[in-house]
C-alpha cells in the first residue's frame, strides 16, 4: 500500500511519511483510523505488539521479578531471557525491563560479568 493510498482522503501523504519515519505522532483518532486501513489493531500499529501478547509478556516479568524476590535467580534468569526474545526490537521497553531484570538475576546468582 502506497502512502497516498494510506492517507486516503482524510491525510496528506506527507503527514503519512512523517509519522512512517518516526518525525510525527499520530494522534489517537489518526492512529486508529491507519491501523483500520491497514487491518490491524491500535496497540499492534503503535506498538508492534497485540494487545493478548502485551498482557501475556507483562504477566511474564512479574512471575520472573516474583522468581527473584522469593530466592529463584535461575529461573528469574532464565524467565527474563526469554521475554528478551519475545519482545525483540519492536517492544524496546518491555525488551528493556527484561534484560535489566536479567541482569539482576544474574547477579543475584554471583554471575556478575
């Protein structure tokens, strides 16, 4: 899909390649209105995560921050790498909550460097 076809009547095509290369927001209205065209949903547009998988990988760092609260480091750790892997690029917050808490379970296990 082009970006003129995108923008449809309602958007400028320039507006569109300003919000394609991260130089404009869309507002909600917007945002919602892209992700119908492009047959996605909201979250997945703006975030690049369904919303059932955004919930699931939030319940995964709390069960491992749970791990490493109540003396399981090992297994916080290993939790943790695979939300890493989960979230990858496209969920760069969550991918970073998981890699710092990680690291702490890595420490907490004396695995410091």
């Amino acid at each position: 899909m082009s970006q003129a076809q995108l923008a449809g009547p309602d958007l400028s095509d320039s507006y569109v390649s300003l919000i394609e290369s991260g130089k404009r927001t869309p507002t909600p209205v917007v945002a919602r209105l892209l992700a119908e065209r492009l047959g996605c949903t909201t979250e997945f547009l703006l975030h690049g995560i369904e919303p059932r998988q955004r919930i699931d990988t939030e319940l995964g760092l709390r069960h491992a921050e749970l791990e490493l609260l109540h003396g399981d480091p090992s297994a916080a750790a290993d939790r943790f790498g695979e939300i890493v892997k989960v979230a990858g690029e496209e969920n760069a917050m969550l991918a970073a909550q998981a890699r710092f808490g990680r690291a702490r379970a890595l420490e907490a296990q004396g695995r410091i460097g």
